[in-house]
C-alpha cells in the first residue's frame, strides 16, 4: 500500500483532472449548462476534502484487519462518489 502522501496526491491528481474534463465540457465543448458545470465543481472540490480528511484520520496503530477494513471501504467509497459524478455528466 502506497504512504498516505502517496495517496493523497493520488486523490488530488484525479479530482484535479475530474474538474478540468468538466470545465473542458462545460466551456469549450458546451456540453453543460453552466449552472450544471459549477454544481458538478462544487461536488468535486468537496470530494476531493472528504477524501483527503478522511486519509488523514487514518491510524495505523489499529489492528492490521481494521485497517484494511478501513481502506477497503475508503476505495470503495471512493469508486463510488467518482462514478456517481462521471455519469451525471
């Protein structure tokens, strides 16, 4: 498993590259209305918060089955919010 600075610029790297397909859609291509492309920023850079918090709250002195207990359910929630937001637009 990667550090967790690891994992946190893994996290940034791609809501940073979520945000600039949507702002690429929205303004160049104007595939998005603008009130949808904002709305669709906002839930990105929350995203990004909650994730990057959530690598911070981490601690590694738990048992090694919670802490993959841990990680497993932080991939899967993050999977989830990444998929929620690339099939609303």
């Amino acid at each position: 498993m990667a550090s967790r600075k690891e994992l946190k610029k893994q996290i940034k790297d791609v809501t940073g590259q979520l945000a600039l397909e949507i702002l690429f859609r929205g303004t160049v291509l104007q595939a998005l209305e603008p009130e949808k492309m904002y709305s669709l920023l906002s839930e990105v850079i929350f995203m990004n918060n909650q994730f990057i918090s959530r690598v911070n709250t981490a601690k590694g002195k738990k048992g090694t089955n919670e802490v993959n207990d841990f990680y497993r359910k932080f991939f899967s929630d993050w999977e989830e919010e990444i998929d929620k937001i690339i099939r609303e637009f």
